[in-house]
C-alpha cells in the first residue's frame, strides 16, 4: 500500500479537521520527543553493552 502526496495531504487536513491545529502540534511536539527520549535510550544502552564487553575483555 503506497501513499502518494495526494493521499497524505487528504490525511492531513482530516486529521486537521478533527483535532485542530494546537491540538495536532502538542501531538507533533510529544511524538518528538518521544522518538527523541528512545534514541537516546538506544545509545546508552550500546555505550553500557561496549563498556561491558570491555571490562570482561581486560579481566
């Protein structure tokens, strides 16, 4: 299934139309974040599982 810009636009002013402007950027706002917040989760987690295999590397 392919969403073409036509498609996505006609998604876009629906979703405009039932949530409103703020309401869809406090969304936009939060889902960044969020995407945000797991990147970061994502790269402490390799640094602790790189620092891990190090230290049972030396020993």
């Amino acid at each position: 299934m392919n969403l073409g810009p036509t498609e996505l636009l006609i998604i876009l002013v629906i979703v405009l139309l039932l949530f409103g402007v703020g309401r869809v950027s406090k969304i936009g706002g939060e889902l960044g974040s969020a995407v945000a917040n797991f990147r970061r989760g994502m790269q402490d987690a390799s640094k602790e599982k790189n620092e891990e295999s190090k230290s049972e590397s030396k020993s």
